[in-house]
C-alpha cells in the first residue's frame, strides 16, 4: 500500500513537469508542441554527454542540460514556430518534424543502444519498510519544488501576471505595454526547461535511447486532454490521477498493462468531458 | 504642436480599404470625439494609431512618427488604448487587470496613487477588486477598462465606444468619469454611436462614414449641421 502512495507520487511528478509544460505553452501561446517529448529526450541525452563523455560534475551537468534545452526550444519557437503561428495546423506539423528529426540526430549522434546516466544519489533509502531509491526521491522532491516555484512565480510576479494576462487576451496584453512576443520566447524556455528537467531526472533509472521521447509526449497529451488543455492545476491533477492510476495497475494486474491506462482515461474523457477536468473549452 | 496628428491615414484588411482617408487632430488636453456608422472604420483608426494594425499616412504623435514603433511601446509614448469590447483579462481580479495596466512603471508609490484614483473616479471598484473580472456588470467592468487604461498614466486616451452593453444609468456615470479624466489634464479621443453623449461632452466632433472624414467642428457646429441632425440625431 505505501509503496502504491510512495512510486505513484514519483510518477505523478514526473508526469506533472512534463505536463504543465506542455500546457503551458498551448495556453499562452496556443502552440500546441509535438516536439515536447523531444525536449524530454534531448534533456536526457545532454545529462549523458555532460556526464558520461565530457566527465562534468553532475550537479553542473543537470542545470546545464536544462539551459541548453531551454535554449533550443527558444531558437525552436522563435524561428520554425512563429513564422506559422497564423495556422495552428501548421504548428503542429513543424512540430512534429522537429520532434522527428530530433529523434533521426539522436539515432545518427548516438546510435539506437541504450545509454547510461550515472545516479545523483546513490543510496536507497527506506520509508515505512519500502525500499526506494533515492534518485526517485530526488525526481519527487524536485518535481514538486519545480511545480511550486513555478505557482509562485506566476501568481506573485510582475513577469507572471504578464503571462497570465497574455494567455487570455494577447491584444489587450499588447496595449498594457506586455511585448507579447518576447513572453512567448520566455514561456517557450520554462517548458522546455521543466521537460529537460524530468528528462535529466530519470536518466539515470529509465533507459537513454532515440525514441525515449515518444512516451511520455503520448502521456503528457493525456494528461492535459483529462486536465483540461490550457489548465494547470488541471493537468496536475490528471498528473496525480493518471501517475497513481498506473501504479495501481502495475501492481494489481502486471506492468505490461499500465501504458492502456493513459489511452482509456482520454477516450473516457473525450466521451464524458471533451473540455478536460478543469478546461475552459473543448479542446478538439 | 498638436498632441496627435493624423493625415490621409489609410488602412485595409488585405484587399478591402477599411480606411480611405481619415484625417484628425487632437490638441493637448482636448476631449475629440469621433462619430459614425458601424463599419465607418472607427475601431480601426484607433487600432492604427495604437499600432495594433499597420497603416500608411502621417501618424504622428508629439511630432514624432508612430510608424517605427512596436505596438508594446506605445503605451510607454503615452497612449492607452480602452478597446472595443472591453478586452478584460476575465479571469483575473479587478485589483490584477488595474495593476496589469501599470504593467510598465516602475515607480510602485506612483502606482499606488494612481490605483487610489481609479477607486475614487469609480468608488464600486475599491468594493469589487477581489472579485474575478467576469462576475462584474457590463458596465463595471467598463469602468474596470477605462481604469486599466489609466494605470497606465496616458497622455492621450483611446476610448472605443465605452458607452455599448451598458444600463442607461451607468451609461451617465461613464460620460461624467470620461469628462473627469479630461479635467484631470488627459487628452481623450473618443469613438462612439451615441451622438447625442458624444456631443455634449467632446470639444470637437469628426464624424467618418465609409473611411473618410466626411465632417468635422466644435460640438456646437456638429450638433448643428442638418445632415447630422438626421442622420446621427434623429431630430
């Protein structure tokens, strides 16, 4: 039972910093970004070549591998992206190249074999007689830390009342004097930034490979279709519903079933509320 | 030097011309009011001079051209734009919109001050600035508008039609506030369908139809010319 609470809260924070990310930028900027997984993979495989191949300490390695992602996905949005802003049709499709030639670099850079991330923290812990690793611990922790940090700087800052007041009428954002664009570019660096994060985290206990991106952006789009696209409370709780929901299934039935949990809980959603928990709208 | 100077100003939306020709002018201090039909390319001209759309013709303000500047920079000149439709951020509070329309100032006692205006020219604001922007009443969250646009400490104000979706009793109460604002030493330049308001409180009158200038005079000159008088007064 409370290896059920203790795994299903890793899970959900690793999911919740994907998500909101991916949330993020559709609310604000209405790029809806299939290269969102890319930012989880390229995050990963930055940790590894910092780590593994340049020998750079890994508490550098980690905040580095996110700014270098950040960086991208500015340099991404700013000249593939808002070119075709106009059509929301092509966003997705430049996004979705992105995300595949991504994931071609990776497989030509790299090869396909899996590659290893060395632990932050080496030492297991237990709590209450469940054995778990403390890298776990350490993607929990910072996942939730990420996530309030990012409520605070929102909800209390100049820059986040900005983001806020663009994400619901970027017109009238323009005419209090908010450069609408560069708030696209700033937003565009927090969710890359938070999807390199959980990428770097994990590195070290799930496998490194090309196509280690395509997962979780299958998840984060579950998540925010269950949380209501555009809401961030939303997607953090079908965060918690969708991380918990697969520890139980993989615990109940068998680990080869979880990744049907994710598919049922959109089809449910799109039946029962198209617009999501906490959506304004419907999203298709 | 006049504050604004607009001269054979043209706008189109891809092949249609919203604006023709339109030419106004707006001294310091002055409350200029611009008439017309839906259609007549009012929304439009303050979208253009606010640099929400692109525009050829002299746009001028305080003798300098409006044309190379980033709409996000206009407010930092000393234009606020009040748009059409309100354009709140619904989901916020009415403290947040009002703050957000001091987004650019640094100067937080200053800020402060000016909040404290905005309460007194609209004392139901003070009551309601916790509550989310959508729960208010069209005409509260007009005022809501107009005092976001103030935050912004405007040297000319860009008012479209203030006066529409809202309770005739409310509707007096703006035109006083807007009349309040300009006593205050704010240029206001103004767009709207009720004449008879517009006329009683603007110093001059420019009415547009189709894109152009088809008028323009003191109050008391529009107020008078026959065509006006059917047309926009039903006399």
């Amino acid at each position: 039972m409370l290896q059920i609470l203790i795994y299903g809260a890793v899970s959900s924070a690793i999911y919740a910093m994907l998500a909101v990310g991916f949330t993020l930028i559709f609310g604000v900027a209405r790029i809806l970004n299939l290269a969102h997984g890319s930012f989880y993979a390229l995050g990963a495989y930055a940790a590894y070549v910092l780590t593994s191949l340049l020998g750079v300490p890994l508490f550098i390695a980690a905040p580095l591998a996110v700014l270098i992602v950040a960086g991208f996905g500015v340099v991404m949005e700013r000249f593939l992206v808002r070119p075709l802003r106009s059509s929301q049709l092509a966003v997705l499709m430049i996004t979705l190249a992105v995300s595949l030639a991504v994931e071609q670099a990776l497989f030509i850079t790299f090869g396909s074999e899996y590659r290893n991330v060395p632990s932050f923290v080496a030492d297991k812990l237990s709590i209450g007689g469940v054995d778990i690793s403390g890298q776990r611990l350490l993607a929990l922790v910072a996942g939730v830390l990420v996530l309030l940090g990012l409520w605070l700087f929102i909800q209390r800052t100049r820059l986040g009342a900005a983001i806020l007041a663009v994400s619901q009428d970027p017109e009238a954002a323009q005419y209090m004097g908010i450069p609408t664009n560069r708030i696209f570019s700033i937003v565009m660096a927090i969710s890359a930034g938070t999807a390199a994060l959980a990428g770097v985290l994990v590195s070290p206990f799930l496998t490194v490979q090309p196509t280690m991106g395509l997962l979780p952006m299958v998840k984060a789009f579950a998540i925010v279709i269950v949380g209501g696209l555009g809401s961030i409370p939303g997607s953090i709780i079908a965060s918690l519903i969708l991380g918990y929901s697969e520890t139980i299934v993989a615990y109940l039935i068998s680990t080869s079933w979880t990744e049907l949990v994710s598919l049922v809980a959109v089809v449910v959603t799109l039946m029962i509320r198209p617009s999501g928990l906490l959506g304004r709208r419907a999203a298709f | 030097m006049p504050l604004l100077e607009v001269a054979d100003l043209k706008v189109s939306y891809g092949k249609a011309l919203a604006i023709e020709s339109v030419s106004i002018r707006v001294e310091k201090g002055e409350l200029i009011g611009v008439l017309g039909p839906n259609g007549a390319g009012k929304t439009t001209l303050l979208k253009a001079i606010s640099r929400s759309i692109a525009s050829q013709g002299t746009l001028n303000f305080k003798d300098a051209s409006l044309h190379p500047i980033e709409p996000y920079n206009v407010v930092a000149k000393g234009i606020c734009h009040c748009p059409e439709g309100r354009k709140l951020f619904s989901e916020l509070s009415v403290l947040k919109n009002l703050q957000l329309g001091a987004y650019l100032r640094k100067n937080n006692a200053d800020v402060e001050k000016d909040l404290e205006r905005v309460f007194t020219l609209f004392p139901v604001l003070r009551e309601r600035q916790w509550q989310q922007s959508s729960t208010l009443s069209g005409g509260e969250q007009q005022m809501v508008a107009i005092g976001r646009a103030l935050m912004g400490r405007p040297e000319l104000l860009l008012l479209d039609e203030p006066s529409v979706g809202i309770a005739p009793r409310l509707k007096g109460l703006i035109f006083d506030s807007i009349q309040q604002i300009r006593r205050d030493g704010t240029a206001i330049l103004i767009v709207e369908q009720d004449a008879t308001s517009t006329l009683r409180i603007a110093d001059r009158v420019y009415v547009l139809e189709h894109g152009r200038t088809i008028r323009e005079g003191t109050s008391a000159e529009i107020a008078g010319d026959k065509y006006i008088q059917q047309i926009y007064l039903g006399v």
